[in-house]
C-alpha cells in the first residue's frame, strides 16, 4: 500500500519506514488540511493524529484512499459520516495512555492544591515568601470522576493511594471494580455537588457536548477544583469563565479548553473576514487561561515517551491488519 503519514516527529519516520517494509511510506511533519491534501492523493491509507481535520471536502481530494487510523483514541477530528459513505475504513488507538494521562491528572491537581505554579512564578521575581501560598492535603478528600473508563479507572488508583475518597460517573457500571478500588457510582449532579475535585475523562461527542455548562457549576461545592484532560468542548467556556470569575470554582487545571486550536492560529484568523465569533472566543479563553488560579498545559497528557511508542505500535499493528483484510480497531458511525 501507498500510505502518508501527517503530524510525524523525526524519529518516528525511520520506525514507520523499518516496521511497514514492502509499502510505500511518505511522513509528514504538518497536518493534514485541504492545503496539502495533493500529497497523498495516490495513498491508500492515512494516518493522522488529532489537528488533521478530515472533512468530506478533504476527503474529495483523497480518491484513492480506503483507510484511515488516527493516532488518537478521540475520532472528533474525522467525519464518520463521510468516511463510511465512501467506503473507507477509519481505525483509532483505543488505548495507550491510562497510566500516562492519570499522571498528569495529579499533576494539574498538585500544582493548584499546594501552589506549585504560583510559588515558582514568585521566585522568578525573587520573591521567596510564603504568604497566600498555603495549600491542603489531598488525603480525605473527595475526588469527583466523570468518566470510569480504562483512563477514570487508573486516576482513581492513584487517587487512592493519597487516601481520597471517590464519587464516579459514568453510563457504564464495574461494580466489581467499585468494589475492588473502593469507590461509589453517583450521577452527575451528585458528582459535582459532593466532590472537592473533579476530574473529566470522557470522550468527546454529541452527547459530552459541553457536558459541564452554566446549569450545572452551579452545583459545584464552593472552593472546588475542575480538571479537564479530556476534550476542550466537553466544558462550555462561558460557563468555566462564570465559575472561576464568580468563585464558584476555586481554580481549573486545563490541559484542553474549547476553541484551542483558535489559540494556536490566532494570527492567521485576525486577518479572515467574519471571524468575530471566533475572535470573542480567543478572549474568553485568554481570560481563562491568564487567572493565577489557573494551571493550563497545551493539550500534554498523552505527551510522554512510552505512550508515543504504544501509539505508533498500535498504529502500525493497524495498517498491517488491513493489508491482511483483518482490520483492528474499527471506528463506527453512530
């Protein structure tokens, strides 16, 4: 098979090229976009990771193409709809990072609840007091999960070895794992309402679509915390900015936020006609993301060594079960 690959580091390519010998493998360090779709035009199948957007109009310039895996467990950024209309096969990475993300979970919850981002900025100003920087203990504790999957799951192992209790939410019920790791299934409400923390690992769909909005913060104990490592659209941003400028939230740790990749190409919209909803959004999340009682990471959780390399054998493993007609880790439109 003909196969390109988008949004690649230098030293995957020579991983690719080794592990998928007897194809023909292009690697690419940009997204894949409208603007350089010709590249693979006589490829059989893509990969992608998360900031190519394939959309049918990206699809029309891709005519030979009958496979897509993204590096990614979340499919947001793929047209189901278009890929299956055309006959073209769509593959994810389903899991990769439980350990990975539930790590960077505590990070985001370490530096708001000792101080962490705030004591080093102070230093960098010479200013080693301590005043204003008191923190709390973790132990005891109520972490809220929104999201007991593979990725919730390993976060409440962790949250258990600080000695926090925790309320989950999710569709699905493990009483066996409720069991085994101690911790109670509530509903959302309940969840938001008696945690301390709570943590969002859900996907990103038309039912997460802005799953925590102005309706329900208000629910949020007072001096709570909100983490989001999952999808930035999962948290309305008007409602966040509401939570944290009114006090019902005492701080956020964000390595997503809505409209991020606004952020990103900020200079290129300022200069597009009809960008003003957009533009408002930039704003909104700047208010956000310069609060003190706020840490924001650029989308990171996933980002370590070991997951990359589970991601890329995952990927690889995807590509040669399709050349052998036995796909793996088929992605179905709802």
């Amino acid at each position: 098979m003909r196969i390109a690959f988008f949004e690649i580091s230098g030293w995957e390519e020579p991983i690719l090229k080794n592990r998928l010998r007897g194809h023909s493998v292009k690697c690419f360090k940009e997204p894949l976009s409208l603007e350089n779709a010709s590249k693979a035009r006589k490829c059989d199948a893509i990969s992608v990771f998360i900031y190519s957007k394939i959309t049918k109009p990206v699809l029309d310039l891709l005519p030979k193409v009958k496979m897509i895996t993204t590096r990614s467990t979340g499919f947001d950024h793929l047209d189901l709809g278009a890929c299956e209309k055309r006959g073209v096969c769509v593959c994810n990475v389903p899991f990769y990072g439980e350990n990975t993300v539930a790590e960077h979970t505590f990070a985001l919850i370490l530096s708001l609840s000792r101080n962490i981002h705030k004591s080093y900025m102070r230093t960098l100003k010479n200013d080693y007091s301590i005043e204003g920087l008191k923190g709390f203990d973790l132990k005891g504790r109520t972490l809220g999960v929104v999201g007991a999957g593979k990725i919730g799951l390993h976060v409440i192992r962790v949250a258990k070895g600080f000695g926090m209790n925790v309320l989950a939410f999710d569709m699905n019920h493990d009483t066996f794992m409720s069991e085994v790791l101690g911790f109670k299934y509530a509903s959302l409400e309940e969840v938001l309402a008696g945690s301390d923390i709570v943590t969002l690992h859900v996907p990103y769909n038309k039912h997460t679509h802005h799953l925590i909005n102005k309706k329900n913060t208000r629910l949020f104990r007072k001096g709570s915390l909100l983490i989001n490592t999952s999808r930035g659209a999962v948290v309305e941003t008007d409602a966040l900015l509401e939570a944290l400028e009114k006090g019902m939230l005492a701080g956020a740790g964000l390595d997503v936020i809505e409209g991020e990749e606004l952020i990103k190409e900020e200079k290129e919209i300022l200069h597009k006609s009809g960008v003003c909803g957009a533009y408002e959004r930039i704003l909104k999340d700047k208010a956000i993301l310069q609060m003190d009682n706020v840490v924001f990471t650029p989308h990171i959780a996933f980002y370590s060594q070991e997951a990359l390399e589970r991601i890329l054998e995952t990927t690889i493993d995807n590509i040669i079960g399709f050349s052998c007609q036995k796909p793996r880790n088929v992605v179905k439109h709802e």
